[in-house]
C-alpha cells in the first residue's frame, strides 16, 4: 500500500506506484523519452521516478528509460525541450520547480507554442495538505500556465496521474487548442 510520511511523500511499497512513477510511465508509453529537469525539493519524488521506471520497446524488446537531462535553470529547461522538440518531432518534457520555475520558463515556452513546438511541463506543486497554510512559493501554477499552454491538467490523486498524463499528451498531439503544442501537469508533491 502507498503511506504518506511525515514529511508528506507518498512512499511505496516495493512493486507499487506513486503518481510520478505513473506521470514518467505515461509519458514515456507516450514516446516522450526526454525530460529537461531544474527540479527542487517539490519534484524529487519524479526525479526518482526518473530511475525508477523502466519500459520494455513493444518493436524492439529492449528496456528503455526516460533520459533526465539536468539543466542549471528554467529557462534553460524550456529552451532545450523546445529545441528538441522541434529538432526530432517529438515531444519533449520539461521538470520544472513550482509555479516560480513556471514563470521563468516561459518565454521559452512562448516560442514553443508559437512554433508548434510538443512540449509537456511537468511543475511539482505543493502538497495538498500544504496548500491550505499558504506556503510561501505557492502560486497559480494553472493560471500562469495558461499563457502559453493549451493544456492544464492537474491529478488530485496518485490514481488520476496516468490519466492526467495522457490528457496532457492528447493536447500536444491533436492540437487541440489551435496552434500551441504545450501542455502542462502540475503534480503535487503528495501525489
């Protein structure tokens, strides 16, 4: 079964999934295999989803992992995936630290979403007891989204984020919303 510690992690049995496992899962079922990370605190339980996680190639057979890729800030982070996404075709993803690393990633995202470019931004978020307490770097992670994103979703549960995951993917590829290809998943810390 999956417990919350005292801290508010969800911590996993061995063999079960919490919803960054989940998040990461989808993703890569999805053919994200690059994700562009500046993660803090919030988004350690998706860096260790980033090796956690392992898929097997249905062409192929072989095991393949989502490929973390370290950045030194945010704007770096969305630069690349939007670099990569528009080098490959394919839709890159980016980890970025609450709504603050958000807002600092967005005008690379709003040349992403000019470009047509499919990038998924995966933003931790606080805990969802947490929020009720008014943290100090909560912010509206949904509205500062909105500005170049055609997608916000957010899984109030671990069992929501698979489906939140795929709802974000569906945008990128269908260009649900006109131009833009970019789609973001805030996922609290305790999911």
């Amino acid at each position: 079964a999956i417990s919350v510690t005292s801290s508010g992690v969800a911590k996993m049995e061995a063999g079960e999934e919490n919803g960054a496992c989940q998040v990461v899962r989808t993703l890569l079922r999805g053919g994200v295999s690059t994700m562009f990370a500046n993660p803090g605190t919030t988004e350690m339980v998706v860096v260790e989803a980033l090796d956690r996680v392992r898929e097997t190639c249905a062409a192929t057979g072989a095991t393949v992992s989502m490929r973390g890729v370290l950045c030194l800030h945010e704007t770096v982070c969305s630069g690349a995936a939007d670099g990569y996404a528009r080098m490959t075709g394919r839709p890159a993803s980016t980890l970025l630290h609450l709504g603050v690393g958000l807002a600092n990633a967005t005008a690379n995202l709003h040349n992403a979403r000019r470009a047509g470019a499919p990038v998924i931004n995966v933003v931790g978020d606080m805990a969802t007891w947490h929020v009720e307490a008014d943290p100090l770097l909560a912010s509206d992670i949904a509205g500062l989204a909105r500005f170049s994103s055609c997608a916000v979703v957010s899984p109030k549960r671990a069992a929501e984020a698979a489906k939140a995951t795929a709802e974000a993917l569906v945008a990128v590829r269908d260009f649900r919303c006109g131009e833009s290809r970019v789609a973001t998943l805030s996922v609290p810390h305790d999911v």
